[in-house]
C-alpha cells in the first residue's frame, strides 16, 4: 500500500498541460471542449466549474433581472455565466459581468478594456472567489469587481485593481440597509442583490 501512496504522490507532482487561450479556442471550434465540459480557462489551466445549487442560481436571476431593468441594452451588454477574454491565457466565465456598448458591437468575447463590473455569487465557490478569481480579474486590471456572498448575505466590492500584485486597493463590505454605489453603474441597494 505504500508503494501505491507513493507512485500516486509522484503523480500527482507531474507537470500540468498548459493552455493559451488560441489552443483553447482551437478545443472548443473543434468539438474537443463542448459545453458539456464544465471548464474554464484560468491562468493556463482548465479548472472545473461548480455546478450551480438553487440559492446560487436563483441569486444569478436576481440580479440579472435587477440590471436588465437599469441598465438600458443601447449602451450596456449583460453577460450571464458567459466568458470574458483577460490576459495570462485565461477566460472566465463569471455569473455576470456588465460590459460598455450594446451586445451588436461584439464579435469576440469582452476584454478587460470592455468590462464595467464583474459580479460572482458565491457560496461553495467563496473562497475560489475571493482568492483565484479575485487574483484574475485585478491582474488583469479589472475595475470593479462584486462578491454576492449568499452565506454571510452581503456584497463584498473590490476596486483599484493593482495588476503587479494581483489584488485590489479597496474592500468594502456592505450588508441589509447599505447602498453600494459602482463605479460605473450608479446606486444599488443591498436587499436588490441578495437572495432571501
């Protein structure tokens, strides 16, 4: 049995497959990676995606719902679960994310350039999102990005992305009664966010 632990340690160290972001595209257009493939590209590597609970789904919803109604489709794209194109061969696929411009003017996933807001929910997922996801989106210099953090039912907003270090300058925690303001998509009370 040691001899097994051992080999499978061993294994276990082997070096990972790297992806760039073009063999990545090249595995989707040839069927490799289908949507059935619950993967997304982060920093090189095909990480699996959590499959999304009730709470997590239904908090999705809510907010899409809450800017779809605010945010009008001439001059804002809302993508839901969907991905974003950011540097070091990664390609996310946030619960939501806000873009400039209407979804006519795109014909390749957004790019950090293009984003307003990324928004993840989380519940299993919270300490993925506030360490690899938070490290993605502020190197590659993302400008606001919001945790819905179901559990503790509050909305955690990172700004100032600080792309060398890979965090943000700001956290603020805002819970039932609070408004959080972004940076670019105006005033939002908590409650608005928050799932029951």
């Amino acid at each position: 049995m040691t001899r097994i632990i051992s080999e499978a340690e061993t294994m276990a160290r082997l070096p990972d497959f790297y992806w760039s972001l073009e063999r990545y595209h090249a595995a989707i257009k040839a069927g490799v990676l289908t949507e059935n493939d619950k993967v997304e590209l982060l920093f090189g590597k095909l990480v699996p995606k959590m499959p999304i609970g009730v709470s997590h789904g239904k908090a999705v919803k809510k907010i899409n719902r809450v800017f779809n109604r605010r945010l009008p489709e001439d001059r804002y794209t809302i993508g839901v679960q969907d991905p974003i194109t950011l540097i070091d061969d990664s390609e996310p696929e946030p619960d939501l994310h806000v873009a400039k411009g209407p979804l006519e003017a795109y014909t390749q996933h957004p790019r950090p350039a293009d984003i307003l807001l990324v928004v993840e929910v989380a519940d299993s997922t919270l300490a993925t999102d506030r360490s690899v996801k938070k490290l993605n989106y502020a190197v590659a210099g993302i400008e606001e990005y919001w945790i819905i953090n179901i559990y503790e039912h509050q909305v955690e907003r990172y700004i100032g992305p600080d792309s060398a270090g890979g965090t943000y300058a700001t956290r603020e925690v805002f819970k039932t009664g609070d408004t959080v303001t972004s940076l670019h998509l105006g005033a939002f009370a908590v409650e608005e966010l928050l799932i029951e």
